[in-house]
C-alpha cells in the first residue's frame, strides 16, 4: 500500500470511529452508504448500553429513557476505555461518573454512590480473588484465635441508604448516619449477598481487615470496648462472639488462625 493510500484508509477510520461515537458531530466517511453506517451505530453503541443497563439497572430505571441514553451517550462519545474487555467496561462507566463527567443540575445526589453499589455486584461476581484456607485450624476459635476476613466479603460505606433506592424511594440528602453493607460470595458460587450492619460490626470488620499485630477476637473486642468507652467489657464480649459466630455462617469470616 502507498504511503497515500495509507493515509487516506487512516483518515477513513478516523471518520469511521468519530462519526460511532458522536454521528451528531461529526459526518459518516463519504465513500460509506448511510444503511451500512447505521447498522455499526446501532451495533456499537446498542451493545454498550445494554450492558451498562444490565450492570445498573436501578440507576437506569430512575433516571429513565431519556436522560438514561443522554449519559450512556455522552460516556460513549467522550470516555477514553483503558481495557478492550468487556466485563470491565462498566468499571469504565463508574470512573467516567467520579472523574470525567461535568455534573448537571438536575444530577441525582446519589447517583454516585448507587452506580458504585451496583458495580459491586458484577466486580464481585468476576473477581478472581480466593480465599487461602490451608492454615485455618481445624477446630474455629473466634475468641481465642485470629480472625480471618474472606476476601470476598468487602465492606462498603455509603452517605446515602444505597440498598433501599428505587424509583419510589429517592432521598434527597445524605443519612445522617453512614450506610455500612458487607458484599460477599461463596468461592464456589456466583450469588452475591448483601448483608447491612451497625457501626460497631462495621468497625470490628475493619479491624479483622486491618489486623497487622495479629489481635484475637477477644483483644479486637476489648479494643471495641475502649473506643467506645465501654467498661462492661464482658457484655460486650458476649455481644462479640454472637456477631463473629453470624459472620462465619455466612462466610464473611472463613475461620481462624494461631
């Protein structure tokens, strides 16, 4: 091929992308018939929205049919996808809401926090993160041993009461009081659970999570009993071990280590 039909087939794909993305602005490649060019319009742009509303499917009904495509467009057209796979594009999606879109007006408040929700699920249900079980005893101690997270229960803390919101419930302002959900899967399975808890659960997730000094249940709850100011350190154990004994039944916790 010529060095001047090299370029002139670039261009032509130049023309061809611009046009995919943005067929208002920018004019179909001359020598392409407008039948053929509306069939890859509808190709491309039909296969990204469908897997976007699949992907945030409250977002998409609360928004709905207008303002819905006026986003998806506008990711579409202006969104720069740093991966060619397709499970990650609404990954894709959810930093083109935090990063790059210039908020409107008559922007849902949460709208934010809804969409990282449920991107959750999908992340959760194709992470291939495991969980190394080989040097869990054999016989679970939650109070005497090291609790160990399951790396496939995340927690999650939003402003807004996530979990509830619907076409019929669409708060306004912020909770008061953070949102805390536990997101979660079996190894073996794709259900994913979603499992809201209180502030103190939430805090003792954080410190199996964070748990370098290697603290057992029993010192992680004495730990919780200070930072509440909590003398009747007993009742608080007592309250530890039915939460800690629930997180294992659902494998949120996996089990303990020496």
């Amino acid at each position: 091929m010529s060095t001047s039909a090299n370029q002139n087939f670039k261009q032509t794909q130049s023309n061809f992308i611009a046009h995919i993305r943005q067929p208002d602005s920018n004019p179909a490649p001359s020598d392409i018939e407008d039948r053929r060019m509306k069939i890859y319009r509808d190709l491309f742009y039909n296969n990204v929205e469908s897997f976007m509303s699949n992907t945030y499917p409250v977002l998409c009904e609360i928004l709905g049919e207008q303002r819905w495509h006026a986003l998806v467009r506008d990711y579409f057209a202006n969104h720069k996808a740093h991966t060619p796979l397709f499970p990650e594009m609404p990954r894709e999606f959810l930093v083109y809401l935090e990063d790059e879109r210039q908020p409107q007006k008559d922007d849902l408040p949460f709208m934010l926090e809804l969409a990282h929700y449920e991107w959750v699920e999908l992340a959760l249900s194709i992470s291939e993160l495991t969980d190394d079980v080989s040097k869990l005893s054999e016989q679970i101690d939650l109070l005497n041993e090291i609790p160990v997270l399951s790396n496939l229960a995340w927690l999650l803390t939003y402003q807004f009461p996530v979990h509830q919101i619907s076409s019929e419930f669409q708060p306004e302002s912020a909770s008061e009081q953070p949102t805390h959900i536990v997101a979660s899967r079996l190894l073996d399975e794709e259900q994913i659970n979603f499992t809201e808890v209180n502030p103190v659960i939430a805090r003792l997730l954080q410190l199996i999570s964070e748990n370098d000094k290697h603290l057992s249940g029993k010192e992680l709850l004495t730990q919780i009993a200070d930072e509440l100011g909590n003398t009747d350190i007993e009742s608080i154990i007592n309250f530890g071990v039915q939460t800690l004994t629930e997180l294992h039944n659902k494998h949120i916790i996996i089990g303990t280590i020496k």
